[in-house]
C-alpha cells in the first residue's frame, strides 16, 4: 500500500475527520479528535401498542454535540425534544452531560482498528412534566469496535441509574427502574471495495441487535437493519428496528422505531 494511501488511513482512524462505521443504535467508542466538534441529529418514529390494542405513535428529535479534548477524551452533551408534532408543541426533555475516554486502541493494519471506550454521565431534570426523571440520573457505558478490511462488529453496554418514573414511559429507562441496555452491530462496507488514494464516502450495510432490561422485570429485544453513508465531513443515516420479543408490564410494547440521522464533523 502507498504511503499516501497509508496516510488516508491513519487520517481516517486518528484524527476524527470520518468516524469510521458508526452504528445506528450501537455506540462506538469513536470521539472527535482535539479540538473538533461533531453533531449528531436523530429523529426517532415510534409505534407503541397497550393493550386492549391501544395504539400510541412516538415522535423525537435529538441532539448530541461533542467536543475532543485530545486524542483519548472528549465531553458531550445530549438534548432530547419529545411530542414533536402534538398541536401543543414539543418538550424538552432531560438533558444529558458526559465525559467519554477511549482507553484502549490498537491498529493491526492499515484501515483495522480495535477501540474500546468508557462513557459516564448523568441525565439533569430539564424535561417537561411528563419527560423527566425529576431528577439527576447518572449512567455508565462501555463500547467496543473492531475494523477487519469491509466487516465492522460493535457492542454497548449501557447501565442507567434509579429515577422517578416518566409520566408517559414508553422507552427503556423511562420507567424508574434501573435500567441495563445492550447493543450489538455488524456492519459491511458495501462501497468502496478498497480505499483509494484520496478521502472518499463509504457506504455501509448494517445490522443490529438491541436489547434492554428493567430492574422491575420489564425486558425487550429487537433487531435493527439500515444503510450508514459517511462522507469525510457529514454522515447519514436510516435504519428500522422491529421487536423480536418482549415482556413488559409498565409500558406499552413498541410495535417498530424508525431513525434518521445525520452527523457533522469540524
């Protein structure tokens, strides 16, 4: 390989310029580099179903901005709008704060990586009466990534502490309980085939596995198929995820989520 091409590469991987196969629903221990900001912008449509077949439709809008610290740290923030589109207009809902460390990296080959990060934080009550926990919720999360020429696997483990309950729950964590979610991401670089000389778009394939477990009982699993478009300064996204199976006793079963995303790097 060139050493130019060596240079894309190492670009790609080190400096945050392109997160390289950033899962939908999967974290991945990717972070800007020092310096830099991203936006993520997700919009999430939701379909909840309570018995006796009541049918509820859930809309949000979310924002994470990111900030690197140096090469290892970085800090975000995540602000969540719910009821989008109800004639009395959207919530806020309760704000995120976090510090995010890639602890461990290692590159194999020019384009394989393997990365491993540790995420904490706490959700603050910013949200609206039926949007928030009342108060602040700390939370904890470990994510892994391994790159091996075209294939991507990720997984995320996320633990959510104890809060009141959502006056509306219809999402894990929003029941009070504390809460444990994991994810787990293949994905498969359908274009390029090979990386060329210069920074170019890349075209993936994904597919996932959510699930996520209350202390109350409450638990889901659900599996997730989309297209991930990253370009060397923005990303899109799209990706549907239908339940699998389910058993949960305070709050409606969701009947299928549909994401959009959309990231911006500078």
């Amino acid at each position: 390989m060139s050493r130019t091409l060596q240079g894309v590469a190492a670009l790609i991987l080190l400096s945050g310029i392109l997160p390289a196969q950033q899962a939908t629903w999967t974290t991945a221990p990717t972070l800007p580099s020092e310096g830099h900001w991203v936006l993520r912008e997700t919009a999430l449509l939701g379909r909840h179903e309570s018995p006796p077949g009541d049918r509820r439709h859930s809309r949000a809008l979310s924002s994470r901005l990111s900030y690197g610290l140096d090469g290892e740290r970085a800090v975000f923030l995540d602000a969540p709008l719910r009821g989008v589109g109800r004639h009395h207009g959207p919530d806020l809902g309760d704000v995120s704060i976090g510090w995010k460390w890639r602890f461990h990296q290692e590159n194999p080959g020019p384009v394989d990586t393997i990365r491993a990060s540790l995420s904490l934080g706490a959700t603050l009550p910013t949200g609206g009466d039926r949007f928030t926990a009342d108060e602040p919720v700390p939370f904890a999360e470990l994510a892994w990534m391994k790159i091996t020429g075209r294939m991507g696997l990720g997984s995320s483990l996320a633990l959510r502490g104890e809060g009141e309950r959502y006056e509306r729950a219809l999402y894990p964590g929003e029941t009070g309980d504390v809460s444990l979610r994991y994810a787990g991401a293949f994905l498969w670089r359908l274009a390029p085939e090979t990386y060329s000389d210069t920074l170019e778009a890349a075209t993936y394939l994904t597919i996932e596995t959510i699930a996520a477990l209350d202390e109350g009982g409450d638990n889901e699993l659900s599996l997730a198929a989309g297209l991930l478009y990253e370009a060397p300064s923005y990303a899109a996204e799209i990706s549907l995820a239908l339940p699998v199976s389910s058993d949960l006793s305070d709050r409606p079963e969701s009947n299928g989520a549909l994401l959009f995303g959309l990231r911006f790097l500078w």
